[in-house]
C-alpha cells in the first residue's frame, strides 16, 4: 500500500510480466504470479472467487470454509507463489480461518498489497 500515482501498479505488472504462466499438455497451468483486482466491498468469498477466477476456474457453490478449501487446492496446483492484491484497501479485516495443513499451502503465498 501507498500513495497514489507513485507506480506501484506498473511495478507489479512488470514483475508479474517476468514471470509468466507455463502450461504442458494434461496438466494445471504453472502460474507463479497472479495479480488480483479486488472487488469493492470485498468479503472472504468475494476474495476467495476472484482467485480461483483469475486462474481460469469455475466458482464452485459451498460454504466460505468449502470455497477457501477450493482456493486453497487450485493455488496449489498451479504453483502460484505470489499473489498480488490490487486495490487492497476494498478488503475489510478479514478472519481466514484456515487448517494447519492450508496455512502451510497459504504460507508459502507471497503477498504484494497495491
């Protein structure tokens, strides 16, 4: 987070530019680096749906626990190792309440806020 018009969103872009998504034939594509543009008003689930969007999957219907399970699988299997929240100040505090084996898939998450 900081001031505005100081480049902070064409710096994320150039870096998630560098590295780009691969994909080989039968598997989930590797996506190192995905940049996220958070909805205003933004919930967990609202959160939860913009990451598994990005990443070119359906939006399953469950509960918060059942869709953050979903994310938390799906950014796995893509190999993401950053995620870069643009427009972060729309999150409200958030509670993820994750299990000890997601915190450790979670973890391994780098966050960029924009």
């Amino acid at each position: 987070m900081g001031e505005s018009r100081t480049g902070k969103t064409i710096a994320c872009n150039s870096y998630r530019l560098r590295h780009k998504p691969t994909q080989e034939n039968g598997k989930p594509p590797q996506v190192p680096v995905i940049y996220v543009q958070v909805p205003q008003e933004c919930g967990a689930r609202d959160l939860f749906q913009a990451i598994i969007e990005h990443l070119k999957y359906q939006m399953t219907k469950g509960t918060v626990s059942e869709i953050r399970k979903r994310t938390m699988t799906v950014l796995q299997r893509c190999g993401v190792e950053m995620i870069i929240l643009n427009e972060a100040g729309h999150l409200p505090v958030l509670k993820l309440k994750i299990s000890k084996y997601e915190s450790q898939i979670f973890m391994n998450q780098r966050f960029y806020i924009d």
